[in-house]
C-alpha cells in the first residue's frame, strides 16, 4: 500500500462529510447484505448475479471477469461459481466460436431471484439518492441550493 501524503490537513467540514458519505455506504450496504440473505442468498453470491447480469455488452461472463468485478482471485471465483451452479442460479456455457471458453450466465431461477433483489435496491438507492446527492455536492465544495418554491 502507498503512503499517503503526510500532514495535509482537510478543513474539519471535509472529514464530516466524507465520514457522512461512508456512513451511507455503509449503510447501503448493509441493507444489501440483509436483502441478500433474506433471498436466500450470500452478499458475495448476489454480488456475483448482479456481475454477471449487468456486465457492459452483454449477459455471459468468463470467470475471470467475474474475478476481476468482484476483486477476489481466480480460484475464489470458481469456488462462488460451483455453489452458484449447484443451486441453479448460474449455468456454465461453452463459447460456440472457442470451445475452450466457458462462459457464466443465469439461469431463469437466477434471473427471477436477481430480478426481485434488483428492484428493492433500486428503490433503496432513489430513497438515498437525495442524501447521497447533497454529501457529493459538499464534496465538490459547492454550497447545495435551496428548494425552488413551485
């Protein structure tokens, strides 16, 4: 890990707002994982769906992509694959073009689950959008604006 810059100091507002913007991840977050499990999934296998579903371009990934979303190693993404499989969530799929790619996509189980847990995050994330919103624009260092009477 690289050194940080040493003895800058931030005005004491800056730590507030960056300590009420890790709040809000947090709490997103949390939120996230509990909804995860209340589908009967882990955070990590929900992380996963979502990786695989959402990939820019398209809806098949090979598990190196899928490490690389998640940021944990190779072997730790064929590992949440294998139980993914086995609860028929995720199938492997062999690329027509190369044989030797195998490529992950959800199964129609895998997509209904995601499909409900993406819409109560959806809905999360618009109830925290506006408090997220104004932390971003503190952090810009612009003074948010007051509601325009309508």
């Amino acid at each position: 890990m690289k050194r940080m810059a040493s003895k800058q100091q931030l005005p004491q507002a800056d730590y507030e707002v960056l300590a009420e913007f890790r709040y809000a991840l947090r709490q997103f977050q949390h939120f996230s994982e509990n909804a995860a499990r209340a589908a009967g999934l882990t955070p990590q296998q929900h992380q996963a769906m979502l990786a695989i579903k959402g990939f820019p371009g398209r809806d098949r990934i090979t598990i190196g992509q899928l490490a690389e979303r998640l940021q944990i190693r190779h072997h730790s993404a064929v590992g949440l694959t294998d139980r993914l499989v086995a609860e028929h969530h995720v199938r492997r799929v062999t690329d027509k073009q190369d044989r030797r790619q195998v490529r992950l996509a959800l199964t129609s189980r895998g997509e209904t689950v995601l499909g409900k847990l993406s819409a109560v995050h959806r809905k999360q994330l618009q109830r925290m959008g506006p408090q997220i919103n104004r932390l971003l624009t503190r952090l810009r260092g612009v003074k948010p604006r007051a509601p325009e009477n309508q």
